[in-house]
C-alpha cells in the first residue's frame, strides 16, 4: 500500500512523456507541412509571373487577385503581405532542404526581410542556435547584431563573414562574447536624460531578460555590486556574470563617461581576484568588460596592450543604431583590407 503513491506517479511521469514527445512530434510535422505548403505557393506565383509579363505591376496584380480569390474560398492566411512572404521565401530559398524546419514561418518572415544573403544565414544560424523567439529574432535584426559583431575587434574580414554566415557565433576565446556597439534600447531610456552609474545598473537588472539577450548566449547572472575585500578596504563590481558555454565569470564595470585607463586597472584588479579567490576547478581565468558611454580606442589601445588577463572595453547606446552606417563601415574596413593584402602580393 505504501508503494502506490509512487507508482502512480512513475506511471504519470511515463504517460506525460509520452504525451510531450508526441505533441512535439506533431508539431514539427505541422511545421514542415506548413512551410513545403507556403514554399510551394511562392514557387507557383514566381512561375506564373515569369510566364506572365515582366512588368513589377503584374506581379503585384496577380498577387492582389489571388489574395481575394483565395480569402473568399478558404478564409484567413492569404493576405497580399502573406502571399508576398510565401514568394520571397522561395526566391531565397530556391532549394527548401536549405530551409530549417526548426524554425517557424513567422521566423521565415522576418529572416526575409534581411537582403544580404551572409547576414541571413548568420541569423538564421543563430536562431537556432539560442533558440531565439520570434520577438528575440526580430529585435537582433533591428540592432544589427551581425554588423556590430562584425565590428566587435576592429577586424571585419571576409573569412569572419563567411564564419558567421556559415556557423553563427562560435565561443571559442573570450573576444567572441563582445560586441561594439551593446545597445540597451530596451530600457527607453528618453534622449539627453542625465544618468547615474547606479540609475543604468538598477535600470538593466530591472531588465535582466533583455540586457542577457543582448549579453549573448550562455550568460547567467550572478548579481550586482559584488563585494572586493583587500586589507581593510571594499570595492565593489558593478554585474558579475557566469557564462557556460566558455566556463567563466564575466565582470562589468559600467562608465557613464570615456574609458579612463584607471578603469582598466581597476578592472585587472578585479579579474585577479576572482581568478584567485572565487574560481572553482575547471573554471577558465575569468574576463573582464568595461562597458562605456565612449570608449577612446587610442587609451584602450595603449592601456589594454601586453595585459595578460582577458580585458576589454566596448560602447553602449541607449538607441539602435543606423544600420546603413554600420553596414558602410563593414565594408570600409574589409575594402581597406583586401587593399593591404593586394600590396603585399
């Protein structure tokens, strides 16, 4: 008699097994059945257009037409903007086994919206990869997550592209965590407001889902003004966090101004610190981030060169940034490189 409450709830755990991996099962293949049925729609219009007239004004009827045919005979789903989905996921997708069915016609819709085909894929990739929503997907588009990573050391070139595109973000060294600029729009943050140091650091534990998405993948945090002892005095780390993926602690120190380069020291202070008294065996040496208003890459140069500890300094904005002058700069920078390497051939 004793053993049936734990034999009803071993045989409850086993049917809600089987009910999840089922309701999984089903819906994967509702997916797919969704997204080869919308692929196959693009395709049919595409074909109808190039048989058709060649005029953009064709297309666009057609499309009309078939929304309003198409609304009256099977209901909701077929809208101009829809159809209009369904006919650029086939032109970026030509092949549908280069599609993922882990991910949704919703994530598709806005994977669309993105023309250069490497920065697709990199978010694509992504998606995947930390299991992003359809909101979490569409916020990184709008900041430029793949430019800005691009950006993130200074040193776009064509072989980091093609790694994104191919693979998304790769945690192998401690620099692949950063990013230049972190924007922390989601904080609203009204234009030309004076702020405190304390203000943005209440203000990004307040939004602590937002600022770890914008950290990246594999971050938890710790907790905020973590206290230092050294003799008889205090110091204290702005955020510490702890990122799986590379085994390590990350420390942050928030300036509300330039980078100053006893900030740096300050920092290499604290990473000493928690390499030596708050790691644990089979941590890696932890990595520290002074986040700035305004980073001067001349003072970080000068000051961060020849440091044995992982530091580093990057901007923060409180807005998303232009995103064509973040493209222009991607494209300056590995112009400026392939002209080097033509020099030196």
């Amino acid at each position: 008699m004793n053993n049936e409450p734990s034999n009803n709830e071993n045989i409850v755990k086993q049917i809600k097994e089987l009910i999840f991996t089922a309701r999984s099962s089903m819906e994967r293949k509702v997916n797919h059945t969704m997204l080869i049925t919308y692929w196959n729609i693009g395709k049919i219009i595409v074909e109808h257009e190039q048989s058709g007239s060649k005029k953009a004004e064709y297309g666009k009827q057609l499309i009309k037409n078939l929304s309003k045919l198409l609304t009256n005979d099977i209901g909701r789903g077929f809208s101009m903007s829809n159809l209009f989905n369904m006919r650029a996921f086939y032109l970026n997708y030509p092949k549908f086994q280069t599609a993922s069915g882990k991910l949704s016609w919703s994530h598709y819709c806005e994977l669309i919206s993105v023309s250069d085909i490497n920065a697709r894929s990199f978010y694509e990739n992504e998606c995947q990869n930390a299991n992003w929503s359809v909101k979490e997907l569409r916020r990184q588009i709008d900041t430029s997550l793949f430019e800005r990573l691009l950006l993130s050391d200074g040193k776009a070139n064509k072989e980091k592209v093609l790694e994104l595109a191919s693979q998304g973000i790769i945690y192998n060294q401690p620099n692949d965590i950063l990013k230049d600029p972190y924007v922390f729009e989601f904080l609203a943050i009204p234009e030309n407001k004076p702020m405190i140091e304390k203000d943005l650091e209440r203000a990004l534990i307040d939004k602590i889902e937002n600022f770890l998405l914008e950290l990246g993948r594999g971050f938890m945090f710790v907790g905020s003004q973590r206290r230092i002892t050294l003799g008889n005095t205090h110091y204290y780390v702005d955020m510490v966090f702890y990122n799986k993926i590379l085994k390590a602690y990350v420390l942050i120190d928030l300036k509300m101004g330039s980078l100053r380069p006893e900030n740096i020291g300050q920092m290499n202070m604290y990473v000493n610190y928690y390499a030596n008294e708050v790691n644990d065996e089979g941590d890696e040496n932890p990595i520290g981030i002074i986040l700035c208003a305004d980073n001067s890459e001349v003072v970080a140069e000068f000051a961060l060169g020849g440091l044995e500890n992982q530091i580093f300094a990057s901007k923060y904005t409180y807005y998303i940034p232009n995103k064509e002058q973040l493209i222009k700069q991607v494209e300056e920078v590995i112009r400026s490189i392939n002209e080097e390497k033509k020099r030196d051939d």
